[in-house]
C-alpha cells in the first residue's frame, strides 16, 4: 500500500513538472495577433441615392480599414445580381423607373464585408419643364412638351409615350398624386379627348375621362385639379367634382373661381376668385372656407414647408393651410407682382423655395426678373429678359424654376405666323453676378415648338 501512494506521488509531480515547463515556454512570445475587422459602405457623387431613368448615378463603395490587403476582391450586384464592375466605382444606370437593391461587398483572406443600398429610379418626365399647347380650333388637338434638365426637348410628348394626342384646345394642367391631369376644352358634343391623366414620372397614360364627363353632360372646361380620386373642374358656371371611382359629378356651391392654377395641401384644394382664396375638400359639395384678401390676389404658390404663399401686387402673405390664419406678411422692397386677368391669370407670377420668391412683373416688355427674400422684406431686381426674347408677344406666360432660378418664356411673332414663328426661350443667370445683362449666364431658343402655348409647367412648383 506505502509503494502504490509513492508511485501516485511521483506521477503527479511528474505531471505538474510538465505543465509548468510547457507553462515557461509561453512567457515572452508576441500574442497572437487578432483577426483584422473592417466594413463598407456606398456612397453617390450626388449625396443621394435618387437618379432619373437612363441618367448616370456613380456610386463608390468605401472600404474602412487600416489596411486593405492587396487580394482583396469587390463585387456589386443589382437585385442580386451580379454586376461588370469590379473595383469600388460603379456607374449605376438603369433604363426603367422603380426601386433597386444595390449591393457592395469586400472579400479578403479575412472574411466578406457587404454594404447594400436602395436606389429609387424615377421617370425621366419627373423634372424638367413642361410647355402645354392649346393647339388650333380648327386645325390641331392639344399636346405636350419636355424640357429635360439636360435641355433636351420632345414635342407632342404625350403621342410619343402614347401614341395618342390630347383634346382640342388644352387648357390646364395639374400635378399632384404622382399624376398629370390635363383638360382639353372641348364640349361632350365633339366626342374628344377632355381630361387625360398620366403618370407623373413616365407619363404612361393611366385614365381618360372623356366619356365619363359626356355621359354627365359636363360643358367645356378650363381649369383642372385633383385631391386623391377626385378630380375638380372649372365651367363657365362654376366648379364640378368629379368622382373617378364612382363616376359622380357635383356641382360646388359658391365654387366660382378664376382660372388661375390651384395648388394642393394639408389635403385640400386652394383657389382664387379675385380676392378671395377658396378651399375645396374631397366629398363636399360646397366650399369649405374662403378666404378674404382685401385685395385682388396675383398668383399663389407652394412656400415649402406645407403652406401657402399668396401674392398680391406688394406683399406676400404666408396663409396657415390649417387654420387659414396668416403666418407672416412680407412687403416688397421694389417691383410688382404681374397681375392676373382673362386667360392669363392661368399662368403662375410666383414661384417659391423656401424663403426665396421669385416673380415677374409684367408679361410684355419690360419684363422684369426679382428675387425677393420672404424674412427680410428684401426684393432685387435680377434681369430684364424682353430683350432676349426672339419674338415679342408673349404668349404661354413665363415660369421661374425655384430650384434653379432659371427663366422660361413663350413667345410667338404673330397670331397668323404662330406654327413658324415662336419659341420657348430658357434664361440662366450667372450665380453672384450683379443685376442687368451682365448677370445673363445662358439664353437658349427652342423654335418651331409650340402651338399657342397654354402654360408652362415645373414639376417642383406642386412639391
């Protein structure tokens, strides 16, 4: 028994005396490095990841790492699938509007890192300009013109996506839902084309209407616009609604207006009748507030953050589209707003970003060009563009982008030579530069276009 605890004791000993010198062979050795991490991410050229149809998004996938080894391997995929590019740039086009998965991703001896992104492709009719023409009584229906940002002009737009044209005489167009709604003055007796709408991005067209407002014998029409799946429209004797789901056409008590564009918030419709603005609601048959302005009222417009600006010949008035209380007035320190009148008060004489106005005062020479700063009550003088106008009757109004500032002018020679002599002239202005012909940046002349102009249109003035 004395023999078995020694030999028990001797092993242990033994087994401890390994342990401690495998123990000493550790002490003093680097430790063993650990794994190197690091991620990705993709970022654009232009801050966001929104492209137009066919245009160029160049998206750069960023690798972060103190060190990226030599073998690293990149890969993008769209929608799972895998793309030409192979390093960290990838020029993302697509030629059809939606919604894209982009994937980047890293693979080194360390493992696979993956940054993904959604990509909204919008139509390529989502910006630009649009110019609708009235067209000829008696010789041509309506139809519609793209401006790209890029300057590039489509005539008879809406025959080139459709393959159809619109209604004779075409007099107003409306934005809104992600739709265009266009109205052709034409009489349920002609049988034409009256209210199209299209989509707003593409312009496929998605409803026509005509039959519809034949049916309830609805006279001709010259103002349009919409709130959801009610269309509203302006006769001679006042305004309809009209119900695109149940086909129903009311008539609105009190709903005369002028023919000046209406604008959309808060979930109502904003019009004007000389001085007043009037509210119009989905499913009611009678105006919902108006609005007295003491004075007759020149143009509205959107302010940007969910209100509207109201524009008389001095001032602009900031109205609370909630309660209908006035937020703010601001008084011009030069100038006069164009003042509305007959069928040119369906033009829009302001146009807005935020706390920056733009309006013309006048639609024949001298046509003046202002900037007017809301919160300071400070209005400049920017140009004055009749002399750069080829033609000198204005006819289709004028239009400000208020996200670049850029000018648009319709003109024409005479009402006889209309088809030949006219132009759509596009006026940029050199940023920084002091007011008057100096401060002109770019005068480009679009001949041959139009056909009696019934306005031009900016997709960011219903934003």
């Amino acid at each position: 028994m004395k023999l078995k605890k020694i030999l028990a004791f001797i092993c242990a000993a033994a087994t401890f005396t390994i342990i401690s010198c495998d123990d000493d062979k550790t002490i003093g050795l680097p430790p063993t490095p650990p794994i190197p991490s690091f991620d990705v991410s993709i970022k654009s050229n232009t801050g966001n990841f929104e492209v137009i149809q066919e245009k160029t998004l160049i998206l750069t996938g960023v690798v972060n790492a103190t060190e990226i080894p030599a073998g690293t391997v990149y890969t993008w995929a769209v929608d799972g699938i895998t793309q030409a590019s192979s390093d960290t740039v990838f020029n993302f086009v697509n030629a059809s509007a939606g919604e894209y998965t982009v994937t980047f991703s890293a693979t080194n001896e360390y493992g696979t890192s993956v940054a993904t992104e959604k990509i909204k492709v919008r139509g390529k009719y989502a910006t630009g300009v649009f110019v609708l023409n009235e067209g000829s009584i008696t010789t041509e229906n309506g139809s519609l013109i793209h401006i790209d940002e890029d300057g590039n002009i489509i005539a008879n737009v809406d025959v080139y996506v459709n393959g159809k044209e619109l209604g004779i005489t075409s007099q107003h167009m409306f934005i809104g839902n992600k739709k265009i709604y266009i109205v052709s003055k034409a009489t349920d007796t002609e049988h034409l084309r009256r209210v199209v709408v299209l989509d707003a991005e593409t312009l496929k067209e998605i409803a026509d209407y005509t039959d519809d407002l034949n049916a309830a014998n609805l006279g001709p029409c010259d103002n349009i616009a919409a709130l959801s799946d009610e269309i509203f429209l302006a006769a001679q004797d006042g305004i309809y609604s009209f119900n695109t789901v149940t086909k129903a056409v009311t008539k609105i008590k009190n709903g005369t207006i002028s023919m000046m564009r209406m604008h959309a918030a808060n979930g109502k419709l904003f019009a004007v009748n000389s001085q007043y603005v009037k509210v119009f609601e989905q499913g009611k048959d009678t105006v919902s507030a108006q609005i007295d302005f003491g004075a007759s009222i020149r143009s509205i417009a959107h302010s940007g953050d969910g209100n509207i600006y109201v524009a008389l010949a001095n001032e602009i008035r900031k109205l609370n589209v909630a309660d209908y209380s006035i937020m703010a007035t601001s008084t011009l320190s030069t100038g006069t707003i164009a003042a509305g009148g007959g069928w040119m008060s369906a033009n829009q004489s302001i146009s807005a970003k935020g706390d920056t106005i733009y309006f013309y005062s006048s639609t024949s020479s001298p046509i003046n060009i202002y900037l007017h700063i809301f919160s300071q009550n400070k209005t400049s003088l920017i140009a004055n563009v009749a002399p750069f106008l080829p033609y000198s009757i204005n006819y289709g109004g004028i239009a400000i982008s208020p996200k670049t500032g850029n000018v648009y002018v319709s003109t024409i020679g005479s009402y006889g030579g209309y088809a030949s002599d006219n132009a759509i002239t596009v006026i940029k202005f050199e940023k920084g530069a002091a007011p008057g012909a100096n401060a002109i940046k770019h005068v480009e002349d679009y001949t041959g276009y139009t056909r009696f102009a019934a306005g031009i249109y900016l997709p960011e003035c219903y934003e």
